[in-house]
C-alpha cells in the first residue's frame, strides 16, 4: 500500500490550518507551529494518522463492507464524487438528511419508492399518467435522488463513515457515534479530533488537500476490493479443481 510522503502532503498544502484563534486546544498535540497567525499542522503526525486510517479502510473493504462518504462542503462535493466512483462507494454530497442512518427503515422506504418509480417507466405505467401526474411523479423522484444521493444503492447501514470537516458534518458524525458506527474524517485545527475514531489532521478546506488525501484513501480502499477479489478467484479455482476428484471418487465407488 501506497505510503504518503511528507513533500506530496506540503506541495499539497495539507499543512495549512485555521487562524490561531480559531483553534481547538484539542488539536495541540497535532500543530508543528503558528506562522503569521496561522496554525501549520505537523505533516508527520499526518502521516502516521493518514497510514492508521487506510489500512483500517483497505480491511473493511476487504472483508466486502460499505464505507460512506459525506462530503457537502463545495469545494470537496466534486472530488468526493469521482473519488467515491471510482471505489464504488456510496457517498453523500448534497444534503445531509437527519436520520438518514439512526432512520435508515424510512430510508429504505424512500429508495423502495424510487424503484417502483423506475419500474413505472419501464413498463409502461408512467406512460398512463397524466400530463399532471407524469410531472408530480417525476419531481418527487428527483427530489429523493437529491436528498439520498448515491445511498440509494446501500441495503444496509454502511460499516464506516468518511467525513471531510466534522464540524459541517456534526449530524452525521453524530449519528454515526449513536449507532456505534466508526468514523473516519480529515480534521482541521478549528475541529475537534476526538470525534473521530480515526482522525487525519489536515487542512479540509482547500481542495488540493482534500484531493491528495482521498487519493490516498481510495488508493487503500482499491487494494481492500482487489485482494477481496483475488481470494474469491482462488478459493473458485480450488472448488473448480476439487470438482472432478470427487467426481472419480464417486465413479470408483
């Protein structure tokens, strides 16, 4: 697994923190020092933090769980999005909807009622509508699309939540917390690091930082999903294998 290396992080600007006085005393152990009142993160402290939370990561994709991704910040939405893609994990950017995990029955409702959408207009049910009706129906299922985003894909509470800023994302990471869920996040030095239970301190408001540290996450994530696919070939080739030994067995007896 790919280890980040303290250049990429400062050409990335992930040291770069919050006004001094804005801090959170919480953050001290993780800020190097304070330059024109700005507080510099310690970018090995980083690291170590950072290698922490994608190994964990690569695990939980390894063993074929979900980790969601929450992300409503602008300049993080895009990012997250194709980062999320490309892993194919589910992710939130739009809107935080409370509980959509401490509620997630009355979620899976929603999502039941976005399919039987999809389903009125593949087989031709939409088509009967009125003109009225067609555009009721297919603003209420843009609307769920917005507020569930790629969640709509999850049959189950994720394993872990990935959040950029828990300070924006406080519902989340409060739910997350309720349900016993572990929550990964990029911490600032205005945040709070022990909400999180594996926190990376970094800057998460610009979006270079945000960028560079994904690409490490989902880096570790791609290898979880890779190995978790190796073992399900081989232990297939062994089944294949063991197939025919039986088979002969069989016809000797």
């Amino acid at each position: 697994m790919a280890k980040a290396t303290f250049e990429e992080l400062l050409e990335a600007g992930v040291h770069f923190g919050h006004l001094k006085r804005k801090w959170n005393p919480n953050m001290a152990p993780y800020i190097f020092s304070e330059q024109k009142g700005i507080h510099i993160i310690d970018l090995y402290k980083t690291i170590v933090k950072l290698d922490e939370a994608s190994n964990a990561m690569k695990q939980i994709a390894k063993s074929g769980k979900k980790i969601l991704f929450v992300a409503t910040k602008k300049q993080a939405k895009g990012i997250v999005t194709e980062m999320a893609k490309e892993v194919n994990m589910p992710y939130v950017t739009e809107r935080w909807s409370g509980g959509m995990m401490t509620n997630f029955a009355t979620v899976r409702k929603a999502i039941r009622k976005m399919g039987q959408i999809d389903k009125m207009e593949t087989d031709g049910t939409f088509a009967t509508l009125s003109k009225r009706e067609r555009l009721h129906v297919s603003r209420q299922r843009a609307k769920m699309e917005r507020n569930l985003g790629s969640i709509a894909d999850m049959s189950r509470l994720p394993a872990a939540l990935f959040v950029i800023d828990v300070m924006k994302e406080h519902i989340a990471v409060a739910e997350a917390k309720k349900l016993g869920i572990p929550v990964f996040a990029m911490v600032d030095t205005n945040s709070d690091p022990r909400v999180a239970d594996f926190p990376i301190p970094s800057n998460d408001d610009a979006s270079k930082s945000i960028s560079k540290v994904l690409q490490y996450v989902t880096g570790a994530i791609s290898e979880g999903l890779n190995e978790r696919q190796l073992e399900k070939d081989k232990r297939a080739s062994e089944k294949k294998k063991e197939a025919p030994q039986e088979k002969e067995s069989a016809e000797e007896k």
